[in-house]
C-alpha cells in the first residue's frame, strides 16, 4: 500500500513516518510545504529509504495534490497551521492552510478515487470543559473557541459533507495533546524544557489550573494506523492519552526532572479564549479497534524530557533562527 502523507516534516507527521517505516510495509509520499513549523532535520534518517518520497509543496495547490493523489492509495492528513497563539494573531492563514487546503485534498481524492481519505483532527473542536465535569467523546458537539480550532472543526465537517454528499470513504481521529520527540519548541513541553535548561523563567498563563490529557505521539500515531487499517468508513474515532495534567503540574515535573527550582514558573497574562480542560472518552477505538495507549505518563514524559536535552541543538537551532525574532516581536513583553 502506497499513502500521502500531508505535513509529514512537522512534529506528529515525522513520528508518523518514522512510525510507519519501523512498523508496516507500506511505502509512503509526504507533501509538506516545509513553513516554520516543518523541518526535515527530523526525518533526516530515513531520507534515504526506498520506500520514502518527499514532495515540497502546499496542500491548496490543487495541480500539485492531484498528480501526487494519482500514485497512492489512501492520504493521511496531518498537514495544518497547529499552534493557537499563532491563530490568535494571524487567523487567516489557519482559515487558507486548514480549511480551503483540507478542501483541495478532498476534491482531488474524490477525483483520484482514494481508497480512504484519513483526517487527522483535535479535541480542541468540542470546546471546553469544567475542571470536575466529563469527557469529550465522538457525540460531543462542535463548540470550538480559537481560531484554529474553528479551522479544525470547519475542516473536519468538510471531510464529513465529502462523504455524505459524494460518497468519499474517511475517517477521522479527534486527539487530545501528543507530546514526544520532534515538537517544534513553541509549544508548552518543549518550550518549558529549553527555557529550565537554561534557568529561563517558564511562562505559565494565567493561574496555570488548565487541564490537558497528554498522549504520547507514538500512541496516537498506532491509533491512526488501526483506524486506517480497521476504521469503518465515515466513522469518527476519539485518541486520548488517560493523562489529564495541569499546567503547573507539567512544570513541576520537568523542573523536577532537571533539578531547577519551582521558583522558574512565572504566571503571565492568560490566553484570551483559554480552554479550561481537555479530556477524551476513548472507549470506542479501545472496543472497536482494540486501542488503548501503551505509554504512561511517567515513562512518556521522561522519553521527551531526554529527546529534548539529548538534541538541544535541533531546539536550539529553531529558537535562534528566524522564530527567534516571531518569539520576540508577539511574546517579547509577556515575561
Ligand atoms: P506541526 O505544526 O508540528 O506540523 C505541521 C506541518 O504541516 C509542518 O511540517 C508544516 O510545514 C506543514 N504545513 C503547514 N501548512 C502547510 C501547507 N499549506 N501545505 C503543506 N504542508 C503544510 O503540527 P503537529 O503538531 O504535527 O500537528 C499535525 C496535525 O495533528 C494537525 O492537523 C493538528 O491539528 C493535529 N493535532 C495535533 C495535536 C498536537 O498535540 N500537536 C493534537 C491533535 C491533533
Ligand atoms: P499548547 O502546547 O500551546 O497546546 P494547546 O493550546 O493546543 O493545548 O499549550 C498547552 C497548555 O499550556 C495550554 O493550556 C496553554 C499552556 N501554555 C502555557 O501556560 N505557557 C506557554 O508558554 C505555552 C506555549 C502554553
């Protein structure tokens, strides 16, 4: 079997591939743009493996995503604008890369006869939830809040209308937070290790009391695996990882885990539109498909901690080069 994967030089794409190199037979394309969150840096091991093709180029190039569309079997996508603090300052192209982007996929998979078109979503769609109360699972409706978990909602119901209206065989995962090796260092777990590394004040938003379930990215990318493999077409699937942490808890851990003082967590102003809890109900996959994750939190966290120290330099390279004057011009006078 032959499958695109969209934004396979990002974070959960990489480990996607690699995943599927070291677990399956099939051979794979990636399409990926290569924006400031894609690095082939990451997939620089496998490069020259026979059953690995790289295509730079952008989803919503319809030419492009059909002639690619003509030599697979099934697509996986992962390409997206990912980061809420970005969507908040820059929405549009959030609404360009994961609506309009997801729309040409769909279009060209629809003309091109794939065999099963996989959308690779997140819980953020399904809004918030309270500290004490429930979990997300696949009947929880859409109520999302930032901007780009507007543009994953838009494009999750636009994978939907794809089936409904002409037939497309999909599915879709709806994950909670994935945390592993190759995150780019915007995000909380990589950014709070590069900055305890360097006895940097870790920029806790608001009272830290936000609650996420992590999931570690090898799990969620077995989760999709099956899902392609074994999913029933049109079907939703929830990926969660059991984990729920706060913010402050995720901070002491790494603190801890490095040795630097708790005295490094510096509350900041809050994100506007802060999502108060994420957690997900995975009993459906877990059932159906037999998926539950493998890796606790405890081993997870320490696999990450490592990876990110172990190449500070891959870190380092991102947090001084150009993201280094973004961080500085949208974030310079948070600390
Ligand atoms: P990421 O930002 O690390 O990677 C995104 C990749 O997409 C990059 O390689 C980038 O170059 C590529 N890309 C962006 N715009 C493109 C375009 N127009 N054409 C082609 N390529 C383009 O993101 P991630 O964290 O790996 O997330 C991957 C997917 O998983 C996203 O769809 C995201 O919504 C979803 N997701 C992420 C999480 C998480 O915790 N990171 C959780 C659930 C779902
Ligand atoms: P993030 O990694 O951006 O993922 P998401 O917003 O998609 O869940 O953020 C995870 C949590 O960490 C979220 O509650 C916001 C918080 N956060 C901070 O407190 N400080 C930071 O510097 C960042 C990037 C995030």
């Amino acid at each position: 079997m032959k499958i695109l994967v969209t934004g396979g030089a990002g974070f959960i794409g990489a480990n996607f591939i690699h995943w599927v190199l070291k677990n399956r037979d099939w051979e794979i394309i990636n399409l990926d743009k290569l924006t400031y969150a894609g690095n082939l840096e990451s997939l620089k091991s496998i490069e020259d493996d026979k059953r690995y093709e790289f295509a730079q180029g952008d989803i919503c190039d319809t030419k492009l995503v059909n002639e690619l569309m003509k030599k697979v079997d099934m697509v996986v996508h992962f390409a997206a604008e990912s980061h809420v603090d970005r969507s908040i300052l820059e929405p549009g192209v959030f609404v360009t890369t994961n609506v309009v982007g997801t729309q040409v996929l769909l279009q060209a998979a629809l003309e091109n006869n794939i065999k099963r078109f996989h959308h690779v979503s997140t819980d953020e769609v399904y809004g918030a939830l309270d500290l004490n109360g429930g979990k997300f699972n696949e009947k929880t409706p859409y109520d999302p809040h930032s901007p780009y978990s507007a543009s994953k909602a838009s494009s999750d119901l636009l994978v939907r209308a794809y089936g409904d209206t002409y037939g497309l065989d999909f599915t879709i995962t709806n994950c909670s937070n994935n945390y592993g090796p190759y995150q780019f260092p915007e995000k909380m777990i990589p950014l709070f290790v590069a900055n305890a590394r360097e006895d940097k004040a870790l920029p806790i938003y608001g009272d830290g009391k936000y609650i996420r379930d992590w999931l570690y990215v090898d799990d969620h990318c077995e989760a999709i695996a099956l899902v392609l493999e074994k999913g029933k077409a049109q079907e939703t699937y929830c990926v969660g990882g059991d984990s729920e942490k706060s913010i402050i808890q995720m901070a002491e851990t790494i603190l801890e885990n490095l040795g630097k003082p708790k005295s490094l967590m510096t509350h900041v102003k809050d994100r506007p539109g802060h999502d108060r809890r994420y957690a997900i109900d995975f009993s459906k996959i877990q059932n159906e498909l037999g998926w539950k994750p493998r890796v606790t939190f405890e081993e997870g966290i320490e696999k990450t901690i490592k990876w990110n120290l172990d190449n500070a330099a891959w870190v380092q390279n991102i947090l001084s080069g150009e993201y280094k004057k973004y961080y500085e011009k949208q974030y310079g006078g948070r600390l």
